[in-house]
C-alpha cells in the first residue's frame, strides 16, 4: 500500500520554480519511502554545522563527482540583491567528504518542506539523490549541487573579488565572512582537510574581516 502524501507545502519566499522543484523531490521521497528506503541528506556546507533537523543517524561520508567550492552567489542567506554574498555549492568534479544526515521515516516529508525554505528559496540549486560512500556501506542521499552554467554560478574569483564580498556582503543569515568561518571551523572538528576553504580563510584573516591572524 502506498504512503499517503501530506498536502502541499509552500515554505514561504520561495519562487515557483523552486516549488515545482520541490513537488518533484517530494514525490521521488515517496516513493524512496515506499521502498522502505530511508531519507538521507548530504551535508557539506551549513548543514555540517546547523542541521536542519535532529538526525536519526550520522555518518561521515564521501561524495565522488563532485566537490565543495564557494562560488555560488547568495542574495538572500549570506547576501542581498544590491551585495551578493556567496555560499558553498557541489560543482562538478573530484570528491567532496562531508557527512550524510538520516531523517526519521515519520517526519521525512515535513522536513524536506523545512529544508527546502532554507536552501531553496529561489531554486537555484539543482537537488539530485547521489550516492555517497560511508564507513557502513554506500547511501543514496539528497543533495544540493549546482549547473556550472546557472547564473548564480560565479566561475573562479580573484581575491580582491572575494576580499570584497567577505568585507561588504551580509543577508539574513548574516555575513559571508562568517559563515565561511563556520564552516571552516566544523570541518576543522571533523578532522576534513579542505585545502581551498583553509585559504579563503587565511586570506579573509590577513586582512582584519576574520579573527584568528597568525602573521603568516
């Protein structure tokens, strides 16, 4: 017998392209549920460090194909529409090692619906379930990547370019500088090397917009 499917959700800011993406997402979870599958989410960025739900199970894992790179122009979360921040995205690519989040059977949709006002507000990610490689065994998780040819997606910066979007760029969530502070920190805990957000950090610290200059 099938799951029955909650009445729709319309997290609120979120464009309608973004609901018809999550429409979609939706019913691939139902059908996910109804092969007795769990609800996975990948975690690279925000989500290692703010969890948008409790997670039932964590596991570290790693993504191939794709790899973590902060070039995605946020003018909501981390930016505005006059001074765009950026946020971390899955590009194409390499590998990527994060941790996998397992949401519980019951509150599977209704979270997705949470997730989805949080990340999602103006679809610019693409969602794609990937399969991610865990110390127990390969999962097929959600994940957030983005089409290097989308708009949002800002190529390589220069770092006078980054230097002034981590001095000016804040938005609802607060400033880029920070959240890539955040998550540098996180993955510093978790004992991942990311050679590139160790540098936008270093630099951003040079600087005086990061706390934590050594004098090197």
């Amino acid at each position: 017998m099938s799951l029955p499917l909650p009445p729709p959700a319309v997290p609120s800011g979120c464009s309608a392209h973004s609901l018809a993406l999550l429409q979609a997402t939706r019913h691939q979870l139902i059908e996910r549920l109804e092969r007795n599958e769990s609800f996975w989410l990948y975690a690279y960025g925000s989500l290692l460090w703010r969890p948008q739900f409790e997670p039932a199970e964590i596991r570290p894992a790693r993504l191939w194909g794709h790899h973590r790179a902060l070039r995605m122009r946020s003018r909501v979360n981390r930016g505005s529409p006059d001074c765009p921040g950026l946020v971390f995205a899955l590009l194409p690519g390499g590998s990527c090692v994060g941790q996998v989040h397992r949401a519980g059977t019951d509150e599977a949709v209704q979270q997705l619906d949470a997730l989805w006002e949080r990340e999602m507000p103006n679809g610019v990610y693409t969602p794609r379930w990937l399969r991610c490689h865990t110390p127990q065994g390969q999962v097929t998780a959600l994940a957030f990547t983005l089409d290097p040819s989308h708009p949002s997606h800002t190529g390589r910066l220069d770092d006078a370019t980054h230097l002034s979007i981590f001095r000016h760029a804040e938005g609802r969530y607060g400033r880029t500088a920070d959240y890539l502070h955040r998550t540098a920190q996180c993955l510093q805990a978790l004992c991942i090397d990311d050679a590139e957000v160790s540098r936008l950090v270093r630099l951003a610290q040079r600087h005086g917009l990061l706390p934590g200059h050594d004098g090197s």
